[in-house]
C-alpha cells in the first residue's frame, strides 16, 4: 500500500457526536501515515469541524444525489463519484452498510485498500464507542492510539473559572433533558447568585426553549448563541471556561475541546457513549434524569466549576 505518501479518505456520516467520537480514529490515521493527503467524507456543516481543527487537508459533502447509485446492488455508478473514489490509495468508511453493497460497488471502481468500521457501537459489548471506531485500523496497523477525542482551535490559552459558562438546555432528544422549569430555575440562581457570564446555546430546534429561558432573566449577563456554524460555536465554547449540557452532540464537541464539563445524564450507556476525558463529570438519578433536583445540580455546579457565590 501506497497510503503512507497517497490519499487517505475516511467516510463518516451520522450526528455530530458520532463524527467527535471518531475523531480519534481519524487523528491515528494521520499519526500513521503522516505525508498522506487526508480526506474525510461527511456532511458538510459536521466535518468542517475537522478543516478547521487542521485534523484533515480536505472535506467533501456526503450529500451528493449521485452518491446513491453506490448504494444499490449492481448500482449505476456515477462517472465522477467512480474518478473521485480511483483517486485514494485507502478508503476508510464508517457508513451503514450491512450487506457491503456500498464496499463492492466502490471496489468496482477504485483500487484502494477498503477498512470497513461500525456506523455504530454495539450498544452490549461494552466498548467505548471511540474504541469501536479504533478497532477497525488494527488491519493497519494502528493500535493503543489514544481513544480521547481533542480538538483545538485558534490559540490554546490557561483556562480561568473567571470566564463564561457555555449552558446547552437541549439534545437530541426530549428524553434525554432534564425538564425546562429546573433549567430555569437553575439558570435564575447562576444570575442571582454568582459572577460568570452566561451562554445558551443551541440549534434551530431548541430557539424557542433557549428564548424561553433567557427572556426572564432581563440580564446583560445572559447571551443567546442560535445555530451557529459549528466552527463558530467551537470557536465560542473553546473560550468559555466551564459548560453544563446533556447527552448531546454539543457536550462531545465541549469534551472534546477539553471544557470541563457537567452532564445531565439519562439512560443511554454511560460505558459506550459518555465523551471521554478527566474533565467530564455525569450527573445521574436512579430514579431518571427528570428526578434530579435543582438543588443537586446547584451544588454540583458550584463544585464542579468553583464558581463563588455573591455574599
């Protein structure tokens, strides 16, 4: 194999927390074949994350409408998505594709060695997701690579618990929040109670609950950051100096980043799924996410972040 001073593509498609969690597959990648020209193969508005990281030389969008021809059995296959594919020396891909439909039709057009890695851990085994993700580059020779996602982005500066806290009210999921009335009244005590500056943060899905949240709190303090590129928010996160959040693809991104971090936690697997690193810490009830108490919260809060309370 060539791959070493060839082209290297990795294809990841999924949610932002599942591209984070492969990152440390990408990152061995570049360790192992350090002169290879890596590609990385995703949607766009997720893998821009890398660009701006410097983790890859290159993103394509995985969005194509040609690309659907690769994923059908004897498939017509799209003359440019054929050149495009011949170009790479190694093609790691992380898509679902059970029946290798999707494998066989870009062999069918490309010379390059093909790693087939998980679309998803298997939820029984036990196994990190970010160590899931790893497994796979064993065929290369690639093993004991650190499985903690990191991203760094413009300059790397001593964190004070000075700074803003980053809040993130939502996820994925509604079963996955801890209920609005106790952010709200979480958030009323930060404002009333302590210094920092306070940032919410979200998508397009969750404008009206950050607006809900933010609008009876009339503070300066408060800032309302809305869908922001990606690149934009790491670019917000990485200067704040503590973030609250829950089972979401922006904690992974916070993690990542190496914000220390308080997590809401509901019932996904902790073992599988909780981002990686020491300064991540998981807020659980046995009796589910919606029975934490503000008051547990508060008080890890201030444990967690050493944010003092105005006397």
């Amino acid at each position: 194999m060539k791959a070493h001073r060839g082209k290297i593509l990795v294809i990841r498609g999924g949610a932002i927390g599942d591209f984070i969690l492969t990152l440390p597959a990408i990152a061995a990648i570049r360790r192992q074949f350090p002169e290879a020209h890596l590609e990385v193969l995703g949607y766009p508005h997720i893998v821009q994350l890398a660009i701006t990281a410097g983790v890859v030389d290159c993103a394509q969008s995985i969005e194509a409408r040609a690309l659907a021809g690769f994923f059908a059995r004897n498939g017509s296959l799209d003359e440019d998505l054929k050149d495009y594919f011949s170009e790479f020396d190694l093609i790691v891909s992380y898509l679902y594709d059970p029946d290798h439909i999707f494998q066989t039709n870009v062999k069918r057009c490309s010379p390059a060695q093909f790693v087939a890695g998980p679309h998803r851990p298997g939820e029984g085994g036990g196994i990190h997701a970010s160590k899931a993700y790893l497994k796979p580059l064993e065929r290369l020779a690639i093993f004991d690579a650190d499985p903690v996602p990191r991203l760094t982005v413009g300059e790397v500066r001593e964190r004070s618990f000075s700074g803003s806290l980053a809040l993130h009210p939502g996820s994925g999921s509604e079963t996955k929040n801890w209920p609005e009335d106790k952010w709200a009244q979480l958030l009323q005590l930060l404002v009333n109670s302590t210094q920092p500056a306070l940032i919410l943060v979200g998508g397009e899905a969750e404008g009206e609950r950050l607006h809900r949240l933010s609008r009876p709190l009339a503070s300066s303090r408060v800032r309302v950051a809305q869908s922001l590129p990606l690149p934009e928010l790491a670019k917000l996160l990485a200067e704040c100096s503590g973030f609250i959040g829950h089972d979401s693809g922006i904690s992974h991104l916070a993690a990542a980043l190496g914000l220390p971090s308080l997590l809401l936690w509901g019932n996904t697997s902790e073992e599988v799924w909780r981002p990686p690193g020491e300064g991540v810490i998981l807020l659980r009830s046995q009796a589910g996410l919606a029975a934490l108490s503000v008051a547990e919260v508060w008080e890890s809060v201030m444990a967690s972040f050493n944010v003092r309370e105005i006397q």
